[in-house]
C-alpha cells in the first residue's frame, strides 16, 4: 500500500520521535525544533490524549495521531494518584516498603493506558504501512512511554532513548547494562547523595533491591507482550539493550559522578538557552525592585492549583521579603498576597531568570526548572512534591545551592527564612554560579551533542562501536558467577588431592613405622 | 629564594609536564606542541638519561633536567628484558604465572631507575624552589613514570594523568576507581578481546588477580616512599586517585566499550593529522608501484634491529609480492632483499600511510603507528613484540583490519599470506575504514578534548566535579560488604527469633497439652 509520507525532498534526515508527555516533552521539543533548523524532517507519533504534544506540536512539526480508548482524564487521573503517593509515602526508611509497593500499583495504571497506545500503533496495519513508507532513519524515543523500541524494530530502524531516568536507575542498569556500585551511586528517588552514612547505605542498598523486585513484575507483562509482537521470545529489557545511544537528561552539574558506558551521552540542560527581553510591563515591575532584586516562582506545568490554606500561607511568606516577586499561579487571589508580589497565568520562566535583577528561583524542583537556574546561576528553593523532584532538590541541596522546604508540613516562617538564606548567605549564590560555569564549560554544549549523535545514527545506521558485550551474557556469565564456580571447584579440588595425599603419605608412613616396630 | 622561571609573560597558563619516554613522549610530544601554538608555557621536567625526550625538547619547549645516577644503557637494558620477557613468556594460559612473576621482577628493575629520578627531584631544594618560584597551573604526567603526583602536590597544583594503561586496568580500577566487570572487559595484556569463551573468561579473571597480586607487592614499596614524602600515612593509590583528569590514549575505534568516569576522557589518535606531501625522491618511488600500490612497514622506534636470518626470511616474503615496499630498517641489507623493497633509515609513517598508494602497514603494533593506520584506514600486518602490542593487534584482529604474524615462529610464507589477505581480501579494507569513519566522526578531535581539559583544570584549578565519592570509601565499603554483612545479619537474626518463637509455642502447646492429659 502506497500512502503519503512527510519526508521532504530537501531534508537531510527523516526523524521519528515516540515522546513522553510533560515536562519531558518540553524537553524532546528543543530538540525537536534543533534538528528541523538543521534540515531533518520530524514526525511525532503520539496518541490524540495528550497534556501537552500535541497542541503545541501542530505548529512545528508532523503529528501522526494514533487511536486509543483511553482520554485526557485517565492521565490526569494517573498523574493526580502520583501526586497523592508522594504527599502520603515520601521514601523514609520506614515507609519504603509501603512506597514501592503503592509505585507498583501505579505502574499498573500506567501499563493499561501505555499498552492501549502500543495497540493503538502495532495493530493498525494501515498506520504501520504508511510509517513503513517513510522511510525514517531513526526513531528517538522516550522510554517512559514503552514501545518506541518495539515500533523501531518493526520498521527496521536503529533507535535511541532520551531519558531523564528511571526509579534506581533500574533500566538503565539491567537494559543498558550501566554499572551503579551502591556504596557510593544513590537509587535515583532515594534523595540520596553520594555522601551516605552507614545507614543511608543500607537504605539505598534496599531501595535498588526494591525497585528491581517492582521492575521484575512490571516487566513480566511487557515480557510476553513485546514476545508476542516481535513473534520470538525475549524481554521488554533485551528490546531495550539495542538501543544505539541513551541521551541523559543530566549532567555532573547535577547528577553526582557515576560510571557510565560509551553509549550514554549526558545532555541536560540542552534545553536552556540565554535569556530574552521580558515583556514591557514585567520589566517595569521587575525593574520597580531596585537593589533588593526580584524572587521567582513556579511549580511547573503540572500542578495548576493549591489549597487556598496553603496558597495564603506561602503569599504572607512572600509579603515579608524586601524582593519582588513574580508568581506562576492561577488559583483564587490569597488574601494575604502582599504588594510586592505578583501573580501570573504563565511567565517567561528562563527570561526571568536570566535577568540580572533575579535573586532566588522558588521550585517544585523538576529536572527543566532546575536546569534553568544552573544555567543562570540562580540559587532554589525547593518546594518538591514527586516524582524526580525531591531527588533534584537533595541534589542542589547537597551541591549547596538550594534549601528545602517541606511542602506538606511547612508553616509560613519555614518558607520565610528558607528565601531570606538562599538571598542573604553569599554561598549559595557562589555554588550556583559555581554549577553555572560547569555547566557553560563543556567542550560541546549538550543540545549540539545531542544533535551530533542522533545524526550520527543516521549517518552509521546505529552507534555499534559503543555498544558493550555485556548485552551478549546472561545474568550469571555477567556476574562471572561460572567462573567463581569453577576457580571454588578447583581450589576444593586441589586441597582434597593435597590432604587425601598427606592421608595417604601419613598412614603409609605410619603403618611402616609400626610394621618396623613389630619386626 | 628567587630564581628565574620560565613562563612567558604574555602566555595563557603555564603548564609542567612530567613524562614517559619512548613511543609514550612521541604522543606527549603532540599535546605539548599544540599547548603551545596556544599560547601556553611549558617546561619538561625529566632526567637527562632519556632515549627520547631532552634530544626532541629542545627545539620547542624548557627542559628542565634532574640529576640522576642512572644511564641511557641502564634503560636500554631494561628495555632488552622486557622485549626477551615478552618473546620468552608470552602469557598464555600455561605460563601466565611465570609471565607475571617475570613482570615483576621487571618492575624491581623499573623502580630502582624510576625511584632515582623521583628523589633527583624531590630531594633537590633548589630544583623545587625553582620549580615553586614558577608558578605553574597544572601538572601532567605520565604515570608510567611515577612521581609526577607527588611532585605536583608538592607544588600545590592540580595534575592531570596522560595514559595509555596499566596492566590488567589495575591502576585504573584500583586508582582511578573505573569498574571493569572481568567477563567482558578483557584485562589490559591479556590478548582477548570483549567476546570470550568460557575458558577465556577463567583467563580473563586469572589474569586480573595475577595482576592485581603483582601491583600490590610493587605498591608496597611505593607506598612507604610516598608517606614519608607527604608526611602522613598514604598510599601510591591514594595520591593517584587525586588525579583531576586522566587523558587515555585510545577511543572505541580501537578499543572494546567499556564503563568508565565522568574524569576519563579518551582521545586516542589525538597525534594523528592529515598526509604532507613526501620527499621528492621517495614519491617518485611509491607512484612508480602503478596501480599495485605499496606496502609500509616499520617496527617503531624501540626495536632497531633484527637477526640476519629474520631479516632475510622477511625480505624474501616481501620480494615476492607485487606492491613496492618502504621499510624502516637500520640492520645489514639482507640478502633476499627484493627490487621492489627500499630500506629507510626513517620513514615518514603517517605520511606514507595517508598516501593514496598504501594497500598495507606491517606494524609491531604500537598504539601510534596503529592509530595513524586507523586515521588512514589502512589494513594491517601485526608483528608484535613485547608491551601492549600483542593486545593492540588483538584488537584489530578482532575488529577485522589486522592479521597476525608471530615473530618467533614465523616463516616467510607466513608473512607472504598475511600480506596478501589483507590487500586481496576487500573486508580488511572495508574494516580499516569503517574504524577510520569512526575515528574521524566525532563531535570534537581527540587533541582538541585532551587541551580543552588542560585549560579547564587550569581555568577551574582542578575538575572535583568530576570525581567520583568512590574515592572516599575504603575498599570494603566500596564493595558493601559492611551493609552486607548487617542485612544478613539482620536476616539471621528474624530467622532466629521467628525459629524460637515457633519453639517456645510448640513447647508451651506440647506441654499444656500433656499436662491437660495428665489432669
């Protein structure tokens, strides 16, 4: 069957790109938009029930829409339950247990929703014809969304990941065989340093053997379903081993150093970029801040509202600090909103922290946010609330250019003097300069790296050469647990040969020595 | 005390340099020379005694000299054991105790020579007062020469390693803290590549405990000398692991993938650069090999000549094939040389090798002399010797652009076939150049890498960013074995009280139960 496709004859590349949705969308989208500046051609294969692909596609880029039975407010739904389980069960070492297993029942919801969109693709004959039909070099895809693998593999194309990481880095470590020693590489959602106590030891040794016991479950179902696909048996973890490249959405301004395999490219921050001119009026009201400078403010696109409590409780927090400040909330006015603090639906996020006027970035702390204030320089506070963000916010903590504050149990002086210090204590204005220049001064800037590698696949028609033979060894070959074996066997080998020897010597000798005794 | 000092005013930093001699200073030599055209200072500190270091210093940078009580024949000396322990004791798996135990014994002769330079340098007041006086921005050494650390932490500056490997990774793994999982990393010497058998692995991990056995009694010593150096209670490793940077002299074009550092960054070939034009005399002899093309061939700047009989039983094979052939070659004319073979007292190789008329290089398998036949891609004929050539051919053996010959044992048909495979067998050409396209599509140039992190430990003083906390961790807290050890414990100890609970029921059932009876 011949249909259309939409590889432009000028174009040096044809991109397909199976994204995760949100902030990692956000993310993808730099790149995205990167690479059709550099002449490729980029189709987006998502499902019509997005947050954010696919009204801010349209305009850039080719969305191919597949069917699915789920909506809008299923996802909302799953992100509302995430929300919930990190407010009720934040990692401590007692309710780890508890955490994982709640993780577990949420991986479950996101497996239905997920498997309906990998129907929703493999199925459609027509749709895989006309994908076929286009003649894609590669396929990006981020693997929070399974089977981008599976739709490469079945079009015949090299792909690769762009992931910010998965809990304990569980993923990475079994599909892309990246090696984590767990006395010094904390279980990403641990909010762990690299730093551990005794005690911090074991909870991050526990966290990983957790996290791979809910991975084993998940996985099973997708085992047999990508077997069932590629019609052989394998695993979901196999299929994610033959990825070309794994683009991290991280690097050591952020994540603590840790080994890592040839094929792993870190690249966060790839989105950021200097700051533009704000809009007249913000200027004039940043600009109305004189020398006190100006306080920033924003959870993210993820959360819209607070209680009306807790929105009043961080306004007077505002009210009492000499800066202005600027705040991304569309709830009910607080009645304690103070003069010098402004609300907004949306603000310019980079352009104001760009700003010379800028003194203190207030975060949930996700990983784009965060990137954003390294790349300017900016020191944070933290107001995490799940997923990755109170892992980020220990990491800035730990890096010494930001403070926490608990968002659940927080009283409005706790906020309060969490802005005074990060503005007023001179060291965390270094630190995050310090963060700033790491991350400036790198040999290739990460969206140019990122670039460089997914052409790079296109030009090679993969990256093999990075690619490590563990993927060839199973699990007890890897650990050389066959070895160990037979070196063990040989060594109790040897010493029963030696003693039966001795035995042997000693009771000739005895009996000789009694035999000449009797004579 | 003032004395002078050799940083130019209008330089941008001021680098020392702490070399190895021989074919390791020829790659050095490359990163100097672009320092400079950088507008960098650069002083070499190294003794007098060297094969190759003061006579091509000189001419373009400071050579600062050590006294020494040591000889050049000294060296030569060692040079001539190390070859006869290779030709003698190539590690195969019957004679790898012997191989490594005559490895030993050449280190005690290496530390004896090494160990004069060190106190040459750090004894002498008015050499450290000099070199104190000059203030230089960082130190990069070659750690096959020790010292050079000490010496930099000494001055109160930060070093940075250029390194091609230790035997085994042992510095590597021990010092620099890259994992290297022993069933598929195949340890430096060994002659395996990443794709092992069963037996290769019992090899594979032999070979790492041999190594590390032989590495830990020659610390040994290293380790008093370095405490009472710096004052306090040390190790050789310790002060290795400070390393801010280590430069490795190869990339996955040549090397198998494998986990490695945020602060290892690997530029091999980093020597490597496009074709001049040949001397007149010597082009008119290569064009006049038609469409036959040549063969280049040189066994490297250590081994200067062979035995009569070798020499002839090569000049014979080479008579034999249709290319004309440019041999480096100092020893008496043999008598089967061919009219197509024309003996040099020096070639220019990389030249040669990118001379459209190359079909072949018979190498000794030098990292250079291989790097520049990977630039080129041009295939190759290994006759290695001693050192890492037999594991450097391995490698291109293994990645199809290279076939074997063993030097001892070889007849002139033997070299007559290899060449003739890799010139007529198309897969050697097309292998050659797939690892050339590799080579030469990378997002920066290897030389490019290995200055930019010199001027970023100069620029930031160090690179701490980069390293990880694994150095901070005594060896079994990096292996867990503390938390280890706890979690069992603490599985021990619930099995137990679960065990005696169950008992003291039962007990207490039994018991009612008989005394009920009795009643």
């Amino acid at each position: 069957m011949q249909v259309a496709c939409y590889f432009s004859s000028g174009s040096c590349g044809n991109v397909l790109i199976w994204p995760a949705d949100g902030s990692h969308w956000l993310n993808i989208k730099t790149l995205l938009e990167e690479l059709i500046r550099r002449n490729h051609s980029v189709t987006v294969l998502a499902s019509s029930e997005t947050l954010l692909i696919k009204s801010s596609t349209a305009a850039f880029v080719h969305f191919e829409e597949v069917p699915v039975s789920f909506t809008k407010s299923n996802i909302d739904e799953m992100i509302e339950h995430m929300i919930a389980l990190w407010l009720d069960h934040r990692p401590t070492p007692l309710s780890m247990w508890t955490f994982y297993k709640e993780l577990g029942k949420l991986f479950e919801t996101f497996y239905q929703i997920n498997i309906n969109l990998c129907d929703g693709v493999l199925n459609n004959t027509t749709l895989m014809a006309k994908l076929q039909n286009c003649g894609f070099n590669v396929l990006i895809a981020d693997p929070t969304t399974t089977c981008g693998d599976l739709v490469a593999l079945k079009l015949g194309i090299p792909f690769m990941y762009t992931l910010r990481y998965s809990p304990a880095f569980t993923v990475e470590r079994h599909c892309g065989k990246i090696p984590a020693p767990v006395s010094y590489v904390p279980a990403a959602l641990s909010e762990l340093t690299d730093q551990m106590s005794f005690g911090e030891r074991v909870k991050n040794t526990l966290s990983y053997y957790l996290q791979d016991y809910i991975f084993q479950s998940y996985w099973g179902r997708w085992n047999s379903y990508y077997s069932r696909v590629l019609g052989r048996p394998t695993t979901l973890c196999e299929t994610m081993g033959k990825a070309e490249i794994w683009l991290m959405r991280t690097y050591w301004d952020f994540e603590f150093p840790r080994p890592y395999l040839p094929n792993f490219e870190f690249v966060g921050g790839l989105h950021c970029k200097p700051a533009k001119p704000l809009p007249k009026e913000m200027e004039e009201f940043v600009q109305s801040s004189g020398e006190h400078g100006i306080v920033v403010f924003s959870l993210g696109s993820m959360v819209k509202n607070l209680t009306e409590e807790k929105a009043c409780l961080i306004a007077s927090a505002l009210a009492q600090i000499p800066q202005k400040v600027l705040w991304r909330y569309k709830g009910k006015i607080p009645a304690t909103l103070g003069s010098n603090t402004r609300l907004f639906d949306w603000i310019p996020q980079n352009d104001l922290l760009g700003h010379p006027k800028t003194r203190a970035f207030i975060t949930h702390g996700g990983t784009n946010g965060i990137y954003e204030a390294i790349y300017h320089g900016i020191p944070m506070v933290g107001l995490p609330m799940f997923a990755d963000q109170p892992d980020n916010i220990a990491h800035m903590k730990a890096k010494g250019a930001a403070v926490e504050v608990n968002m659940n149990t927080m009283e409005s002086v706790d906020l309060l003097n969490a802005l005074r210090t990060v503005i007023n204590d001179p060291s965390y204005k270094e630190n995050a300069m310090r963060l700033s220049r790491i991350h400036h001064d790198q040999p290739v800037k990460p969206l140019d790296r990122a670039v460089f590698w997914v052409e790079f696949v296109m030009r090679h028609k993969g990256a093999k050469h990075l690619r490590v033979a563990a993927h060839d060894l199973s699990w007890f070959q890897y650990h050389s647990l066959d070895v160990i074996g037979f070196l063990l066997a040989c060594v109790a080998s040897a010493i029963f040969l030696v003693a039966k020897s001795c035995l042997f010597v000693f009771q000739k000798f005895v009996k000789t020595g009694k035999k000449k005794k009797r004579d």
